[in-house]
C-alpha cells in the first residue's frame, strides 16, 4: 500500500510504545515515519528506580543520536522532523514515581516525563484502577496531583483507570486530558476499552484518545482486520469529533513475556495476575500482519483513506491532533505555546 | 559608603550562599543588587534526598516568585536583572547525590544544578577532600564523571578538595572549572584556602575563584577588615588576572549551630568533627560589620574602588566575570552558548 501524500508533510505520531528499544526498533520508527513517540518508562517503579530509567534513556539519546532525540515540548517534534530523526517523550503508566510526594510531580517533569497515569489497573493514592472490583473516583491526594499536574504540564493519562476516576479526573482537570492508549467499548467491549460516555466527556474538555493496536484491545483480536479498525476509527470521529482521535500504539516490540509479567505484577502480588491474559494464554499476544511494527504506520494512513478520510483528515488521526496537543499540554500553565521558559513556574 | 555606579548596570552574582531562606533573606538579595547567586542543596544527601531538596526549592521557587526565579542558564541572570529578582543557581557541595552512578550526573543536571564538588573535606568516590593526611588525586570514577561533567555542563567545583586532587581535576577537565568559594593562602593560610600553584591553574585553564566571606577563610576572621580584603582581591588580580576573580560569600545566615554540624558531621562519623572550628568554638563565628549578609555587598565594590580597582574592574569582579564563566559552562558541550536546546545531548 503507498503512503498517503498529504500526510507526508504533517507530524507522525505513536502516542504508547514500549518496546526492548534497540537501533533496529528506532529505525523502524524512521521508515515508518514517525516524528515523535511517547515511550513509557515505568509501570511500577518508585522514584529513585524511575531515575534510573531515566539514566537508561539518557544513555539512548547519546548513542542512538543519528536516529532519535529528546521530546520535552511540542516544537521538538518538528526539530525532529526536520532532522530526520523520532523525538521520544516520556510517561509513566502509574504514579508510583510520585510516591506519596506532590512536589516529585515537578520534578519528574523536569525529568522530562510528559504523561502520567493516575493509576494502573490497581487502585494508587490518586485513583481507581480499572481492575478493581469498586471505584471510588479520585482521592484527596489525587486531586490535588492532579492541580500540580496541570500547573508544570504533565498530561493526566487515564488509560488503565477505572470509569468513575476517569469521569472525575476529566472534570477535576483544569486542562484537557488524554488517554494514550485504548479503543471505544463500542466496537469491542474489553475492560480496558472505554465507554461512549467517558470518550465524550474526553472530547467535551479537549482531549484524545490514542487508538491502540494492543490486539487484548482489538476486536477479534490479533485476527483483527485493518478495515476493521479504520471503521471504528470513522464511528469514534463521527460520534466524538475528528480533531480528539489518534494513534497510541501500544506496541511492546521484541519484549520477552517476562516483561508483560513485571507489568500485571510488580511487586504487589504473592500469586500470578494474569491481567488481559490468561493462565494458558500467558503471553504477549501476536500482532495484527498489518501492524506488525513501526514501519506499518503507512498501512495504518492507507486505510484509513480507504474507509474516506481526506487528507487532511488522516493526517490529523496520525498525527496532527497529538501535535496540537502536546502543543497545548507540555508547557506550564500560562507559559507561551512555543516558548517553554526554563523560569516559569506555572500559574496555581 | 555609596555603590559604585558602572556596578549598577552590569550584573552582580554571589557564588555560594547557604542561608535559612526565608523572604527576609531574598529580600535582602534585592536590596544587595544581587542577580544571581549560586545556593548549596546537597552536603552529604544521596540522589533521593537531593531530589526532596529540589522540591523544597521548587515550592520556593513559587511562593517566593516577586523575588527570585530559578536560574538554569546564563541568559536567566538577565532576565531576573530585567524583573527585578535574582536568579539562584543549585549546586552540591559533594558528590553524593551521584551515588556510584555516572549517569546521574545528567539526571542532575536536569533538575538544575550547575555546580558540583567532587568531595567535601573527606575522600570521596571521586576525589581527596582537603581534611584527609594523603591525597590520592582523581580516581577512576572521578576522571569518568568529570568527561561527563564536561558533556551536559555541570561545573567542577573544588573548593573542599585537597591540592593534588585539585590540580589534577584542572588537568582532567576539558572545560574550565570553578573554586566557588575560597581565599588565596598567600593571604590567609587556612587548609581550605588555595595555594597560588592552585589558582595559577585555575587561571591558566580560564577557571573561576569566588572569594569567600565566611570569617575562617579571612585574614584575622571575623576582625577582618574591608580594605585587607580588598587589597588581597588586588594582589590576586595582579598575581592571576582580573578576570578570573568574582565573590563566592559562602554567607551561612539565619542558621542554627545544628546546620554547621550536618556540614562537618552527616552520618559518616560516630564522633564529632569540628572542621574549621573547635571544642570551644563549635557553631557559626560572627561575621565581619561591613559584610553581615546581602544588603552589604555594596560595601564590597566601593571597599574595591578604594583600593584603585576602576569601574570596569569592579564589575567584574562583583559578577561580570561570573556571567561570562556562567554562559560558556552550563549548557551542554558543543551547545551555543545563550540557546540551550533541550534536544543538544552534548559531546563526548
């Protein structure tokens, strides 16, 4: 399938990846296009061992230079572009680096992390999980990271959480927020996916939505066709609005199934959590044959013209959208778009 | 004593406080004419402790925004001059925070320090500090975190450092380095002031002496006159060169004895070390009239004009040659210096 024309000269972005990085996985990311990918960097980790991390991808950007750079606001996407490279934004799929600490929320983001999620399946100090039995919405720590969240520019990711913290979380926002990382209930109704009302209030406040090629969050699942998933994609900008969709791919290339254990486990359990899995099922599940790696994002455009999107409408849903966002989400409150002062501290 | 007037438009830094901030104290930074002034967070914390540190600073940062704004490059000297606040620039006085892990060193310059000792009076992973009998000189791991040093843009400072470690660091560093706060031992031969080998070096390499105001670092301590200081800060500029020479007040106001205790003692002894003082003179000793905290460093330009230096000398010994070192050391190698790109990983 050739690449659509039109999304050539727009930005290109995976809002979730997190894959054994390699110089063969970010050069994937080149052929595939991509300007910028949000790379999470901790699932379960305190802060002291989320630093580190951040030490490991300190030592990515050194050595692989020649193909990717640092993403810490919108304007380095385009630097990227403009260098051929993929700038790498940081997240966390937990609050664990915050520990029990509201000013590490800052400092993590001077760290260079750009998205966080309030909770990962379990219920954190900030919120519900969305494997819990029970919701009881955002807590009292959690309304308040979220405030100093939004004063430093880190994005609220919901992604793993549960529907009532999610709603409360949209609402308690004073900034849009997203979820990088799922698909609508409505085309296949997996724990993980989210529902029609918790998209639309994403949409009411600004936000987005990431579709993920995770195939636990696929209809059909790794049998999932691409007209499948472009269909959905034209009932979610039908029902939502174009201009919150995008792609957040999930992808966990090359990972050994040890690591999708240290995701549903962590240290928090003595038994085995098999999470979207399954005792005989186990693993990572196979991908989709047309979104096998990064250098499928063309397939991803060519569908989605297929189902009739414009262009200007593909390019948006891969990667226009997220660059409006990231535009709007990484600086601190107040700040100019464009122009991140390292001496502006935000507006209470 | 009225201020010297080319003083007035040309910057003014002090290159090491450690006070107990307060708003009285940043207050009198504005009254003294201060825009910059470079402040200890670290004597004996790990990277945990330093980060909580951090966030103690960035709560500062916020609450006291009408006075001082963080300084990151040199750029932000200006723009505090042109809001009338001053900027602060963090620094360790060890090297503790980087633990055994050379990657901290960027970890660290990520959240903001632009200073690091490579030991404080005792031996350090890195280097000799000046209170031990052998001075072995810079270890293994000291010559790999000075080239990382080097790379991101945090300087070497070697104030508590004993000689040959000194001169060594001077040697090993590919940038220049900074004695933050000390005296030449031509004037008073403390075992923390510097012998002229020592700041021969320093000046050779394009390095920085910030003389110190703390009363065990003058001649006569705390009887120590405004002219005897000025007429040694004369004698080093004609022995090393005036443009190497700046204030590094070492000004410890507001503090309990408790703080200068944590200074000598952390947790690395079971008795109790004096340092500079002793049995019957353990806590801070009293500082001399003409210099008790911000509000006197007036006092220090006109004391230098009296001896003879003229106003372009005077300004840059009361912070233009602290700006200049300030634009060519904080942003990564290789970097321009007034555009410090977040993407610029530096140069090996």
């Amino acid at each position: 399938m050739s690449d659509n024309a039109a999304a050539l000269v727009d930005a290109r972005v995976d809002c979730l990846q997190y894959c054994n990085w390699s110089r063969k996985i970010f050069s994937q990311m080149r052929e595939g296009g991509l300007d910028a990918v949000h790379v999470t960097i901790c699932y379960h980790e305190d802060f002291r061992e989320t630093a580190a991390n951040v030490v490991d991808w300190n030592r990515r950007f050194l050595e692989y230079r020649d193909l990717i750079m640092p993403g810490r606001f919108a304007e380095d996407v385009l630097a990227a572009r403009q260098s051929n490279r993929t700038a790498i934004f940081l997240g966390f799929q937990n609050c664990s680096p915050v520990e029990a600490d509201v000013g590490l929320v800052e400092v993590c983001h001077q760290l260079g992390a750009r998205f966080m999620q309030l909770s990962y399946n379990n219920q954190s100090l900030l919120a519900t999980g969305c494997y819990e039995s029970d919701d009881l919405g955002i807590t009292r720590m959690g309304k308040q990271v979220i405030a100093e969240m939004n004063r430093v520019g880190l994005v609220i990711d919901m992604s793993h959480s549960a529907e009532r913290s999610t709603l409360e979380a949209i609402e308690a926002s004073s900034r849009p927020i997203a979820i990088t990382h799922a698909n609508p209930s409505f085309w296949h109704p997996a724990l993980r996916n989210k529902s029609d009302e918790v998209i639309q209030a994403l949409s009411e406040t600004g936000g987005m939505i990431g579709f993920s090629l995770y195939p636990h969050h696929l209809h059909e699942g790794s049998e999932c066709s691409l007209q499948s998933f472009c269909e959905m994609v034209a009932r979610a900008a039908d029902r939502f609005g174009i201009e919150h969709l995008g792609i957040g791919s999930d992808l966990c290339q090359d990972q050994p199934d040890s690591v999708v254990e240290w995701m549903r486990n962590g240290r928090w359990t003595t038994e085995r959590d098999f999470g979207e899995g399954s005792a005989d099922k186990p693993g990572f599940p196979g991908q989709p044959p047309w979104f096998e790696d990064s250098r499928d994002f063309p397939n991803i455009a060519a569908g989605l013209a297929k189902v009739g999107f414009d262009d200007q409408s593909v390019a948006a849903v891969m990667g226009n959208n997220w660059l409006r966002f990231f535009e709007e989400s990484f600086v601190a409150a107040g700040a100019p778009k464009y122009c991140p002062e390292s001496s502006y501290v935000g507006e209470k």
